[in-house]
C-alpha cells in the first residue's frame, strides 16, 4: 500500500519545478539580504501553499517535496545509488524499499536491453 498522499501520485515534474524554483528564488533573496539561510518549516509550508495556490494545485507537506524529487530523480534515469546518495540513505536497500513501486518497467526495458546486446554481434578482432 502506498502511504503517499493521493495528490503526490500526479504531481507532475512541472510543478515540482515550478514549486522549487519559487521556494529556492526567495530564500535565496532572504539568504542574500541576510546573510544567513533562515528555514522555518512554518515558512517553507508557507511558501508551497501559496505557491500551490498560483498553480492551481492542493498544497503538499514538506517531506513530499523530498519524495517528489526522488521520483523525479528516478525518471530522469538516475541510479538507486545515486539517489539514495543524494537522499542521504544509509543504504541503497532503503532506497529501494521506498521507491521501488516507480520502477514498474524496469524488468522490460533491461530484458529489452540484454536482448539487443544478445544479437549485436561481436566486434571483430584486429591482428
């Protein structure tokens, strides 16, 4: 069972972006002003709520920020081990544990590609 909200399951790449991209721009600016990165997670829900407003999306939590980008991370093709480094994952197998319901065509596209290394034919050796 999926313990994700309803709402996690179509936010689109997008809207990741064009939340993030709005939270990253004006802490930034506060960062510049002050000098320091003050973050409240009072302010960041803040933020995402006014930001999901503008975009005509039901506002997330925070933490869903975080599994929105590992999914994103996923479809953009990056590695378990990759992911699970920038998560900060003690192991590849929580990684994998958490998010291995996004890897729903992995099994055809790797028999796919075992396949087409199987009938290319080898290269000829040169003497």
């Amino acid at each position: 069972m999926n313990d994700f909200p309803v709402q996690f399951k179509f936010l689109s790449p997008t809207s990741y972006i064009m939340i993030y991209r709005s939270i990253y721009q004006n802490y930034m600016a506060l960062t510049m002003k002050t000098g320091f990165f003050i973050l409240q997670k009072s302010a960041l829900e803040k933020e995402i709520k006014q930001t999901s407003q503008k975009a005509g999306l039901h506002p997330i939590r925070v933490h869903d920020l975080r599994h929105s980008h590992a999914s994103m991370l996923i479809e953009l093709g990056f590695t378990p081990l990759e992911i699970a480094e920038r998560l900060g994952h003690e192991s590849v197998k929580t990684t994998l544990d958490t998010y291995s319901h996004l890897y729903p065509d992995k099994d055809q596209k790797l028999a796919a590609r075992l396949n087409q290394f199987r009938q290319t034919p080898p290269p000829e050796e040169s003497t």
